[in-house]
C-alpha cells in the first residue's frame, strides 16, 4: 500500500485520486460536524481537496504527515468560510441566485459521515482517551469544561486528548 506522502508528491492525478478516496469521508464528516449544513460541508471538502490539489507541489515529506496537512487547510477554509459567509449569503441573495441543493441521500450520507466516521475511529481508544477526544475534538468543549465534569485536572484532560489523537494518528499510519 502506498503512503499518503508517497501519493501528494507522485504528481499523478490517479494517485491523488486515492489520496481523495482515502480522506473524503473523514474530511466531509469533519465539516459536518462543525457546520451543521450538509450543503456547506460538501462545499468546504470540494475546496479543500481542490486547494491541496493546487498545493501538492508544495508538499514536504517531513515531520507533519500528509493527513495532518490535509486537515491545516481544512481548517484555514473552514476559518475562511466563517468569516465569508454571511457576505456571500447577501450577495446571493441581491443576485437572486439559489444555492446548488445537495441531493437527498448525499444529505444523509454527509450527515451520516459527520458522526459515523470519527465515532468509529474513536471507539476503539481506552475509555479515558475515547472520552477526553470525543469531547475536546467532536463536541469543541474546552479543556476546563471537560476537566470540570469529569472532575480532574485540565493536565490530564490534556494528556488524555494529546494520547488520544497519537494513537488515532498511529492507525491511520501518520508519522509524527
């Protein structure tokens, strides 16, 4: 099996193509999550992989593996996004022009996807890590809100997630 880094740096469109197929679910539910709009998560993954697309060339086998800089751009598009939308809605809606829909199933697919995929990666962690994760990552708590309820300290609320993710990180085959 071919590595992730091994698929940006070829240059062969197929083998972004599997780089795709790899992280497409896991990035559509990432957005599912946080935006809460099928539609616009759809949209955010199309412009992240298009971004990463147009970035591969930039690339480098390093210390960050290539899914963790998949998900930087993630987050910088999502960060856009936030900070553009409400400027695009008004601009849309002065133009008269309808959003393009998402069909029905890919709705529920998405949806589907923004619990599903990070539940069963997640599930497989010791319970402290699964919990410390699902609430800091999933759910955007805080780290003083989890260690409040949990009632411990916001250190190993901190160790447990920095645990968590290594090991979510060591299944996917991400070097650090």
């Amino acid at each position: 099996m071919t590595d992730d880094e091994d698929l940006l740096l070829s240059g062969d469109a197929e083998d972004f193509g599997r780089f795709y197929d790899r992280y497409v679910d896991m990035l559509l539910g990432y957005f599912a999550r946080r935006v809460h709009d099928p539609e616009i998560a759809a949209d955010l993954t199309a412009e992240t992989f298009a971004a990463a697309l147009v970035a591969r060339k930039r690339f480098h086998r390093g210390p960050t593996p290539a899914v963790a800089w998949l998900f930087g751009i993630a987050q910088h598009k999502l960060a856009d996004a936030r900070r553009r939308g409400a400027a695009e809605d008004r601009m849309r809606r002065r133009l008269g022009m309808e959003r393009i829909p998402v069909g029905e199933e890919d709705v529920e697919m998405i949806v589907l996807l923004g619990r599903d995929a990070a539940f069963t990666l997640i599930d497989e962690l010791p319970p402290e890590q699964r919990d410390a994760v699902r609430a800091h990552v999933l759910e955007d708590r805080s780290y003083v809100d989890i260690a409040e309820a949990e009632q411990t300290s916001e250190a190993a609320v901190r160790k447990r997630v920095s645990r968590g993710l290594g090991a979510l990180r060591a299944r996917m085959g991400a070097r650090r």
